[in-house]
C-alpha cells in the first residue's frame, strides 16, 4: 500500500536525519560556547581574530559549506563521506551563530553586579557562577534553542549533496506516486515534533543548570 511505503520511507529518512543532527548539534553547541565565552574575555588582537572567524562561518550559506566539504575536500586529498560531511558543515555553521549568542549572554551581565560582588569579596569562580552563569542561561539558552530547531529544519539541505533524509523520503514518494499533499503533511508533522522534542529537551537542560546553580 501506497501509505505502508511512506511510512518505510520517512522511516529511513528519519534515522538519517536524527544521525545528523546527533552529529552536528553537540558540537556546534559545544563549540559555539567555547568561542562565545573567548570572544568576550580574550583582549584586543586574539578577539578581532575570533570575531573575524565567526563572522567569516555567518556570512557563508550553509549550502556551499555542504558542497565544499563534501565536493571539495576529496580534491585536497580528504574525502569525507556525506553524512560526515554534512554534520561537519552544519557544525560549524551554527557555532558561529551559537558563539554570538554566548558572547551577548556573558557581556549582558551587568558590570555593576560584577563590581558588587567582587566587593563583597566574592572570587571570580563565585562571580562567575552566580553573576555571570545566571544572565548567560536567561538570555542566550533561548536562542541557542531556536538555533537547535533551525539546525533540525536544516538537515533537509544534506539531501543535495547525497544524504538520504527525511525530505529525500518525501520527494521520492512524491516522484513516484504524484502525490505532493500526503508526503508533506507527514513532512511537515514530523519536523514538528522534532522541533518541539529539540527545543524541550534545551528547556530542561536549563532547568536543571538553574537548579544546579542555586544548590551549589
């Protein structure tokens, strides 16, 4: 049966999509904080450098990143099959959006609060983690979040380079069964639930990293 077929289909698609974005989103989150939290402590020279990198990541279409790993690095003498090379783009694309959003966290934290604590003696570790950690998680874990969702719906351009996902699996039903409403509707409520599942599971994580900071 025609609808038995798409459900196999959006099965398989699915598994890849789910590899992918297991592949590509703890790194571009660990990645991302990593260069957020040295754009906003390193001095001068060494933040125009990191500036200039997360700028150069921003300003690439994530397309010709997925063609140029996937197309380009065999010719440089390292090929990367494309479920690798896809994560690899999507990685590094959305660390450089992430690290945007760490930095404005860290710098949001107001240098009045900062004074104030190191009045009262407090260390930097405890400035750090009652001060700074805090406004971190209030304002960029939200944004991290729409970025995780964004990375999700943006699994779908690793089907042009060879990635067999989950809107591969509907345009294959589509093609051959000339139903275009079937296949999207399925597409478009399963995206869904990944986003929402995504943006939920970040909800928690800060959650809990609130509830952490004020155990300790």
């Amino acid at each position: 049966m025609p609808l038995a077929e798409l459900l196999d289909l959006l099965a398989a698609g699915l598994a890849n999509t789910l590899t992918l974005a297991a592949l590509s989103l703890p790194p571009a989150v660990a990645l991302g904080t990593l260069l957020g939290v040295l754009r906003a402590c390193l001095p001068g020279r060494l933040r125009a450098v990191l500036d200039a990198v997360a700028d150069l990541l921003r300003g690439l279409p994530l397309l010709a990143l997925l063609y140029a790993f996937t197309y380009g690095l065999p010719e440089l003498g390292a090929p990367l099959q494309p479920m690798a090379a896809s994560a690899l783009a999507l990685a590094l694309c959305s660390s450089a959006y992430v690290s945007e959003y760490v930095r404005a966290g860290l710098l949001s934290a107001a240098e009045g609060e900062i004074l104030a604590a190191q009045s009262l003696g407090a260390s930097r570790l405890q400035v750090l983690r009652y001060v700074v950690a805090p406004h971190l998680l209030e304002a960029a874990l939200p944004a991290i979040a729409n970025e995780a969702v964004y990375l999700v719906q943006a699994t779908t351009l690793a089907g042009l380079v060879g990635v067999y996902e989950l809107f591969s699996a509907a345009r294959t039903y589509n093609s051959k069964y000339f139903d275009f409403w079937t296949p999207a509707a399925a597409l478009a409520a399963t995206f869904i639930a990944l986003s929402a599942a995504v943006e939920g599971a970040l909800k928690a994580l800060g959650s809990l990293g609130r509830r952490w900071l004020k155990l300790r």
